[in-house]
C-alpha cells in the first residue's frame, strides 16, 4: 500500500485498543488519514494476531493486532471495548498520564446506582470523566484529559432535544418526549447471532429492550434530569431494522403550551449555530444524507396540535455515534480543529 | 399452466378493477386459489392489452388486462385504484346492485370536509360505504353490499389502539399517543419516482408527510372522534426504509391514570379472542412473521412510567394492511369462513 | 387459529423429520395446506420442545417440535436434515415399508467415491435411491418408494442444461458450460456465522468454494456423465448475495458447431412442453418471478459467437430447490396431479 | 460548513461538467478533499440552479449546479455526462489547451464502426484520446491532456484479464473466456424507472444485455483485440442485483494447454506490483472489501480442469470503475503521486 494514503508523520500518537470491531475499524479508518496525529498500535483480544487487512481490506492497511499488556507508552487511548472492560484499563492510563477517549458505556452515568441497574456491573468509583458531547460541553472537554464518548441511541435523541432544554430557551417546558428510533445492525457489533443474520433481518424490523434500553438513563443525565425522577414522561422504544449503519430517531414532543414552529426552529438553529456536525435542516433527514459522515440532521416539525412538536434526527451510529464523535473530541482536547480528519 | 393451480371451479364470479397494481396482484393471487369464488376478469388503464404473466410471472396466470368500459356482469367487484379513481365507478356498480369492495380512500371518511382536506377531491354525495374492518364490525360488514376498505397505516395502528377505546374497556382514558410508522416501499405502488429508486432507498429511512398523512383522520375516525375536534392528542410519523412489505407502528400511548400491564394484556387479548387473523402476542413481533400473510401481530408493552404503554402493532401492507383483508370481508359479506382462501 | 387454514382432512399421513430449519419451514406450509395428505408430526433436534409459532409465526401453527425417536408411524416421511444426518434414518423407513423423500445430499450421488470426496463420510451402502427431478425422470419417480431430492444449485444448473444433453437433441455437442450462480442467503441454513451477518452481508457479494462446490458431481451424474472423467469441460463460481431467497445461475455454454438460436429454443421448449413448473419464457428471468412459487424460469440467448449459447436459469432455492420440488415429487409418488398445494 | 473540511488551497482549477449524477457526485467529493486541486465550477442541466446540498447533503457542500455555457476558465475538466453528450464539449476544451478527463463511452472506442454498432451515435472524428487504464499504460496517460476513462464493467474484467495477455506472460495463450459480472444499481445512474425501485429489485436479480453490452468491444480493443475478429471466443453476461455499489465479476478460463496455479497467481502479482490499488489477494474477494475505495481486489483460483482458470474481480463501480480511477488518471497526468486524495 502506497504510504500517501496514511496521514500525519508527526504530531502524537494513538492507539487503539478494541480496534477489530466496528467501531474500532472506523476509528483506524480516521486515525490512518488525519493530519495531525499518528497511529501507533491496534489492541485487539480475540482477533490479536490477525492482519487488519485480514479484517477489513477496505482499509488497505497492512498492521497487525496485537494483544493489550498494560502498555502506556501512546500519547492519546481511543478504548472502544464491549461494556464493562473499560472499567480495569482507564484508571492506570490516566495514572500514566495519557489523553483517554472511552467509547464504551463504563463511564457515561455519574449515578453509580442507574449504572448498576442498566448495565449491571459496577464502575471503577475513583474514575471521573466528562461526558463528551461537543454540541453540549466544548469547553470542558477542551479541558479534559479523560472523556467519555457518549452512546449512538443517546447522540441522535440529546440532540434531538438539547435545544428544548437550553437554559437560554424560551419556549414552552418540555412535558413529554415519545421517541422511536430504528437502528443499522452494525450497532450490535461484529455478531454471530442468528437473529442477526442476513436471511432473518433482510426486509425485516423488530423492537427490543422497550422501556430498559441502557440509553435511557445516558439521556435523562445530559438532559439535566434522571431517569428515576425525571422531569418529564420519556418514553423509548429502539428498532433494529435492515440497514447496516444509521440511527434514525423520531421524537414526538408535548410542550406545557402553545408553540409556534418558526420560533422552535429559530431556536434550533441557534443552538447549533457553531457545531461543524450538526444540521438543523429544513428538509427532511434520511440516512443516506449521513451514513459515511460525522454529521447529524435534525428536522422540526409541527405535528399538528396544541404545545406539539415532531423531532427528527438522523446519524451514522458508527461515525457521530461512536468513532466519529470520538475524533472530534480528541480534536478539541488537543486544541486543533474540531473537523480535522473528519 | 396447470388448471389445478386455480381455485373454485363454481361460485360468484369475481373481477378487479386495477388489478396491474401491487394490491391488485395480490388480489389476482388470492382469488385465482380462492375455494368459494372464481376469478372472471382483471381491469387495468395503462396496463391494459398485457399479459398477467408480463407484469407477475409469479402468478402463473396466462389472462389479459382488459380495458374498463363499465361492464357490471361479474357478481362481486374489488376496486384497487388511486384515490379519486373509485368515485365514478362505485355508483353504477351499486345501482347494478354488485358487491363491491373499494380498496381506495375515496369512501373511507364520513366527513367531507375531512375529506376535501385530505384527499382534495369531493367524494360521491350519494354513495354510502360500510367501514370494513372485521374486527371492529363484522356484522355491518355481514349485512353490506358495499364496502370501504380500510388503509395500510390505519390498519395496523386502529388495530393497535381499539382494545383502548373499546366500551367494555375498564382501562384509563386515552390522553394521547404518539405513533411513529415505518412502511415498506410496495406502500406506494409501482412507481418510477428517483426517490423510491433501489439506488436512494436501500439502507435509507426518510420520514414524510408528518402530521398531515391522510390516514390521520380514518384513524380518528375508526376510534369514535375526529381529526378536527379529538378526544385525545395524536401524533402520526410516517417513515419509508428499506423493505418492500410491511408496515411496523410503535404506539406510545399516555392514559388519564395508572396502568397494570397484566389488566392491559388481558384487555387485548378479550378483545380480538375471536379474531382470526390479530394475533395479541408475548414475543415481540417482526414484520418477517406476518408478510406474506394476513396477520397483524400486537405486542403490549409498559413503558416504565405511571399511566404509559408502549404498543407495537405489525402487518404486511399489501395483506392484511390492503388485499388480504379486502378478501376478509368478503369472505363475511358472502357469509363463508372469514378466513376461506387466506 | 381457524381450522380452515389447514388443508386436507383425510388422506396419507406426513411427518417431517427436521422441520425447523428453513426447508423444514417451508414443507410444514406446503403439508399443512395440501389437499391430498395430513401434517402428523413435526420432529426437531435443538428446537424440539419449541413452537412453531415461536420459531416461524408466520406459519399460524401452534404445534409442538418433537424429537425424532425412531418412530414409523405415518404414511410419508420427508427428511430436511443437515448432510450426514439422514444416512441412518433412511433404512429403516424404508424397511418399514414406507414413502421417504430425502432432502438431503446423502444419497443423491451413486458413485461412493464421488460422495466419499465432496461429502465426507460414506453413505448407508445399501439404500438405493431414485434421484428425483420431475422434468428428468418423472415415470421412475412415479414408481419409487424412496426418492433423493436434488440440491438447490443443481436444479437450477441441470433444468438449465438438460435440454442440451437430452437423446433426442439435434444440437451439436457440448464442449463446455462455465456456470456462475448466486444463491440467496437461506441456502446456508438458519446460521449464526459472522460471515452471514446483516452487517457482513448487505450490499456484499463473495465467492466461495470455487470450482469444489459438492453439486458438480450431481450435476455430472444428471447430465449423463461424471466429474472425475466429464465428457465436457464444467467450471462452476457458486456466490452468495444480499438476498434471502433464489438462485440465479448464467451457463455459458460452447458447443461442438454452430447454433441456431431459434432451433436452441424451440428444442427447450419442446423438452419442458409437459413440465407444469419450469418456463422456457422469451423476457429475461427475475429472482422475484420465481420467489415464493415452485417455477424454473429458463431463457436461452444467443452469446453472440459461433457454436456458444448463454442460459439463464433462476428458482426459487427453497421451493423448487427444495420443499417445492420434495412436494412435487411426493404428489408424483402418489399418483396425484403433480401441481396439488404447489 | 467549516473550511477545513475542503481539501487544498491552491494549486490548478478543477471543474466538473454533469457533477449532478452518481460519478458526479463522487467526484466533488473526491476534488473537494484532494490534496493538490482546487474545485472551481460544478455543471449539471436537469438539476443547474440547484445546490449540491439539497441533492447530496453528505457532501457538506454548499455550492450551487450552474448551467454549462462552453466556459473554458478552468484548468482541469472532468465530464460525467451520459454517452453521446461529450463529443460535442471536448474539442472545444481540447483547443483551449485545458486537460480533460471524459468518463462517457464517447471516446473510448477507436474503431468507429465498433462505436457505431454499440453507442449507435457518431463519435467527433478528429478527437483522440489515450484510453486511460493507469494498470496498462501509465506512461501515455502521463504525456496525455487529453484521456477517456474506462467503463465500469470494463475495469473490473479488463484487470481480471490483462496479465493472461500481456506481452510478458509465459501462461499459455486463453482460448476462451466466459464472464458474468454483477453490478450495483447505480451503475443505471439516478433513475427514475420502475424496474430500478426498491419495490421491484430487492431481493430480486436480472440479467440484461446478454452478448451485447457496449463494454464488450471496449474490453477486447483493451486486451489487443476486436470484438469483430476476435483472438479468443468472449461471452459476457451482465446481471443487476440488489445493491447500489460495487461490480463483482466472475472470469472462467480455458487456456490453450496446461496452468500451474501458482504460475498463474505469481504472473498476476508481477503484473501488478507497481499498481498501489490492484490487489492480488489469497482471500476470496468480497465487495465490502472494495466498497467506497479505489481497490480492484482480484483473486486466481483453478477450476479444477486442465487449462482452465476462474478469476474473480471486483471494484466499486462509482470510484476504480469511474470517478476513483478518473481522480487517480488525473494525477498521473499532473505528475503527483497517484494515490494522491484517493
């Protein structure tokens, strides 16, 4: 492979560890191409020992996995594992002093009793981080040294709703969201379940965790509320659907008044006025427009009655829902420009 | 191809009117095997003069479109043509004193104002039509002669909602529901619009006509209120994605005080006990288990707060959402089994 | 469920001995509805104790999966197990004396060494099996008690080719046939490999067990010849691709002379003109013309050059490849039209 | 959108005439990000007034199609116009001295009477162009200002094929070759005809242009030889399958004496050594592998048989077979790296 396909020759380092899954993959993709910083290993544990070219041959990279042993000498740490086994590796690369980005759901909720409850085990307690969504927090990432990427589901409905729950907001109080979103089967990860194959999924949908997804609570939090006691009624029911990447999110929202549908984009628009990724649009959003992009589409529409609102929003889940948003972040943390390599 | 493919060789003579369409093909199936009628001749406009067999090889049937020039010699006539088309010919086929089963909406809605704002047009003063969903009344359908057949959404979401708006229900008052629909792309016909192209539609989803879809009303309609003055909120979004039959509804529906899932369950499962087709199921449904067939499957869901259920309601909308319930009521209007040829 | 939804209620007894797969599936559909024979037991291995309507609710059929303990009890016995698995069931239906369609690739080969070599193990020794494709051996079919059905690429490949090989052709010799087919997804059984993923398989094509597919040697055997010592050169690229059901193979085939397109044509046509499933059509076959009936649609093209013809060939693998053609071939046992419940 | 997203700042002008279709929009895509070119115009006529956003919102871009009026101010023109429509556009560009890269079949043919039998229109008399292969003739698209790029299927059989004949090759000479390739549907451009929907090609396969696709002639004048006259018998059979990206070509054949496999696979690495997007690969090809990059992955597999061969070939049809391989041929005439922005 011609070495003008990679990107940087100097600047800090970056490893990866749980590069072989999807995410992973998309992470290597950008890491391989960005111009300011340089890849330095992929971890993997099943697939250590493999070629990525093995793997994914779109990528046209020749490295191999290796095993993760403890080692701490990369500047930067993309972590994108299953749940759960982010929690033994964070504290000693934060102990070593190393910039950490955590893709997984370890770190996102600061309630240690939701974490029990939607994810079951329990989290490093020491172990702080800041929720990393930079439509919502820029600045304290831009502070940080260890951050947690925030989840697919969570991405495409907080920024469904993040303008309602502005404090510079003036439109009516949220009293309460119905969201449906369909999601690509890439978000259940490199699977060998039947249910997930081919022959069962192909012009198929189905529902699942209705009421439980482990999302819930990740929204409710950076909304500003809890899922135990929250300020408004949510209610969320995920699809998987036949499509391999994209979230696509409808959010039926009722208001403790009267709205009017020009003020409600207005304010939209001005929420995200200085996000590089996300679209407040005037047509309507498909999956298409994003899959392959950092991008995130919304739409505001009137559903037709009294103090409602219809939300669409539209994401890659493997790039503004995971990889993606994890770059941008490492972006801001390193000061450079938010969409490098993005 | 061999005769014995075919069906009843005595019985009611049946025809169709647009039968070139998707529904129409459906209907050409189901009758050309029906055990208790007999297939007499297939009406299409642009089709005419072609061979079944050039359009549907599928079907095995060697017959020809024929022009319409308002014959009304066949017994029992299905009328599977766009919205408008169905106004000037239901009445000469009611004063031939025909059956008649229209799969359009042109005689849907009581209303004509309604009507005029969902459909455009003004529907035939004088033509009177049965709503016909057997499930909520079979026996005006069993003493009509002719009836309108309802729409793809309004099935699987009526179907969904009615347990709740029913007399004998002893659950809490509806205050709203939020649905969000995801149709498959047979939903709109044989069509040559870039925007239902292989090429823009395959791992895609796009939302459209939100809170102003003309199945809206037919809704309000079927559960005892109207689209102008409702008796609770609802919220309607449509959304096309990448699968040919199907239509899959999340319902997430806010009642006027606590619900008990268990009562919930009971409620739907009381409601269709003799239903043949609605099936109130444990597992979660799929589309893949009802296409290609005439079911619609219900699953009862609580959405984890005070007052909510989250109801998902699936169908194939060509089947049970348009041919195959046309022949459900036909089956009770000829007063045979509801589920002879299904 | 309604009762009329079943077929027959007298008649030959039948039991199938692997229902749960997809094959399996498709047989309790075709039995359950035919109007000849009665659905007695369904027999599962992993599954047995499950539902049908857990495993394929589209069925409407509440029975039970049992597991097969050596019983003989019922008329017909169709056999849709794994290769391998029928080897020892096989002889003692037969020694009690009763009707058995395998689907499996036990006995579909004569020559030991052939199976030895693409199968594996050995086959039971003594069984004795007619090879059954109706279009090629319908009188040995009508006369036997127990029959091998054929694989699903074979029957595409050999319906697709026959004509060429029949005594009666006037056409020049075969010199060689290169055979491409791309099998829908179902072929590789109900999986939980990766490889078969949605995520892995959309939008994806890939080749596998190129020119060491275990069809060749039935197809050789079909077409009156063998693979170790072919009388014409066969290269054969079986595919996978991003579709649930069929197979579409393209046979380019050189002949010893020059062909006359219309002389080829009229000569497949004569060869099928008693064949009620497969079509020798002059448009150009579709996976979705076949899909979900029982038909071989052939058509034959001239490719342009001296002495060569291009075949197309395309089933439905699940039907004419397997449960539909097993169908068939059980009606032809019986004596019965051989289109019954087809 | 943010700046940085665009690619370089200074550098020659490029402008793209017919950027509103599938090439089109790959290659804004491709110009906007290069390293080394600056985008300047972008020309459609359907779609002139529109803006690239609102017919390819994952672009990012903001432009505005404008409406081709003969301008020759840039320094660098590719055209992505449908067949027929650049004879009339080059000549002019040419005599203003600018580089033009043309992806239509205009100019592809150099036997006239072989571009009128299969594009039936008359190609401008006095154009000559260098048909731009960068595998097969580096050197004069080097020297060139003027180049025709190849065509989709062209590409994928033509690398397929081309060490069996090149000059150098110790293989025996190829008698025959019989090839079916499959291309994604956006191979038929942005479509708006019913055969193309969703509706009809999910699920579904066709075959079209058996033994006459325009490709054919293109491929043999590649290989040193005439479609009219040809060195060896040639049958290609183009099949469309339910996928938007990607051709997957499968290659069987027969040589004039007997092949070492690991001769053959060792001439097909040489051959390619220097090629940075042509991979000779151990691993079946896969689409995937190639989908959204500028990789032809080829495979050497033998048949089983005496003197014959299988190769498998695949590339993405919008980038290697045409906006991709158009960017990189434009590199090369610019004297950069030929990887450069790919």
């Amino acid at each position: 492979m011609n070495a003008s396909l990679d990107g940087a020759t100097s600047g800090p380092t970056v490893s990866i560890i749980g590069a072989s899954g999807y995410s992973g993959a998309e992470l290597t993709r950008l890491i391989l191409r960005h111009p300011a910083v340089r890849l330095e290993h992929l971890y993997a544990f099943s697939q250590a020992g493999k070629s990525v070219s093995s793997l994914y041959p779109a990528l046209g990279c020749d490295r191999i996995y290796r095993s993760y042993e403890g080692e701490t000498g990369s500047d930067i740490y993309f972590l994108a594992l299953p749940h759960g086994e982010a929690h033994a590796i964070v504290p000693k690369l934060q102990a070593a002093g190393k910039m950490v980005i955590d893709l997984s759901g370890d770190f996102r909720l600061r309630d240690t009793d939701e974490h029990e409850r939607f994810y079951g085990g329990r989290k490093s307690p020491d172990a702080v981080m800041t929720y990393a969504m930079p439509e919502l927090s820029r600045e304290a990432i831009a502070g940080a040294r260890t951050v947690s990427n925030p989840g697919c589901y969570a991405t495409a409905i907080i920024l469904g709703l993040a303008p309602l729950f502005a404090r510079s907001s003036a439109l009516p109080r949220v009293r309460s969201v119905a969201c449906t979103a369909i999601s690509g089967l890439s978000g259940a990860g490199r699977s060998s379940k039947t249910e997930l194959s081919f022959a069962e999924m192909s012009e198929n949908i189905r529902a699942y965790k209705v009421g439980v997804h482990q999302h819930t609570p990740e929204i409710m939090q950076a909304l500003g509320t809890s899922a135990r006691n929250p300020s408004f009624d949510f209610s969320f029911t995920p699809l998987i659907g036949p499509l391999v990447r994209g979230i696509y999110a409808t959010l039926s929202v009722t208001l403790d008044g009267p709205v009017d549908l020009k003020e409600a984009r207005s304010a939209y628009e001005a929420f995200y006025r200085n996000a590089p990724f996300t679209r407040v649009r005037s047509e309507m959003p498909e999956v298409r427009h994003v899959a392959h992009t950092n991008f995130c589409d919304l739409h505001v529409a009137y559903a037709g009655q009294h103090g409602t609102l219809t939300i669409v929003s539209t994401i890659d889940n493997l790039l503004k829902g995971a990889a993606g948003q994890a770059v941008e972040n490492m972006n801001i943390m390193l000061g450079i420009d938010e969409t490098a390599g993005l």
